[in-house]
C-alpha cells in the first residue's frame, strides 16, 4: 500500500516537472500558447484520475 502510494506520488512529480519544462519551451517560443498549456494539463489531469479512480474500484 505504502509502495503504491509511493508510486503514484512520484509519477505525479514527474508529471509536473515534465509540464513546467514543456510550459517554459512554449513560453520561449510562442508566448500565446499559455491558454492551450493550461487546457492539455486540465486533461492529462482528469485522465490521470479517471484511471485511478477506475484502478481502485475494479480493486474492491
């Protein structure tokens, strides 16, 4: 469980880490971009917690 959470947690960290740097090469180069990088991460996220919330309940 611990091991588990774990995991997660630091896939959320990767994540993060690669959208800043992705935000920082799209804020370089097209500094209009910003309004798209926030919807593709507003996604990436409800896919993310869609698949955990379907991960856990198929658990139980």
């Amino acid at each position: 469980m611990v091991i588990r959470l774990i995991r997660v947690i630091s896939i959320f960290f990767v994540l993060y880490f690669l959208s800043a740097w992705v935000l920082h090469i799209m804020v370089e180069y097209t500094p209009n971009a910003l309004p798209l990088f926030f919807v593709g991460l507003i996604v990436l996220l409800v896919v993310i917690a869609g698949y955990l919330i379907n991960h856990y309940r198929r658990r139980q």
